[in-house]
C-alpha cells in the first residue's frame, strides 16, 4: 500500500536531509529554502505546496515581487517550479 505523506512529513523529510548533507549540499539549501518558505507564507500553505511539488514532480522556489526587487529585499513570493 502507497503511504501518502504529510506537507509536514515531507518538510521534515527534507530537513532531516539538509542535516543529514550538511552546509553546502544541496538538501542543505532546499532545506534553507523550505524553511524562508514557511516564514513567508506560513505552515498550512507551504504543506500545501509540498504535498502538490511532491505529486507534480516539482519543487518549492522563492521569487521576488516587483515592489521587493525595487527595495533590494529578500524574496517574499513561494512558488512551484
């Protein structure tokens, strides 16, 4: 039987990686990049996003809006690529 995972299942699933690979690994940025995720658009969302990157064959991937690119900020958009 095919065992559904969780969105938190699998952010946890990738942050037991990035541990796991250590600073400069892949896994490690991904996991960076799944936790400025969860700062950005919140818990449910991200586990959303997770669960759809996780069956789409996808990935979660931080962007800019216009206003923040203007201001030189820090990515504040969470997309699937």
């Amino acid at each position: 039987m095919l065992h559904f995972m969780s969105g938190k299942e699998i952010f946890d699933r990738y942050q037991l990686a990035a541990l796991k690979n250590g600073l400069g690994s892949r896994e490690f940025n991904y996991g960076n990049i799944l936790y400025q995720a969860l700062r950005i658009e919140g818990e449910e969302k991200v586990f959303q996003l997770l669960e759809m990157a996780e069956n789409t064959g996808k990935r979660i991937a931080l962007t800019y809006s216009a206003l923040s690119t203007e201001n030189g900020g820090e990515p504040n958009t969470v997309i699937l690529v």
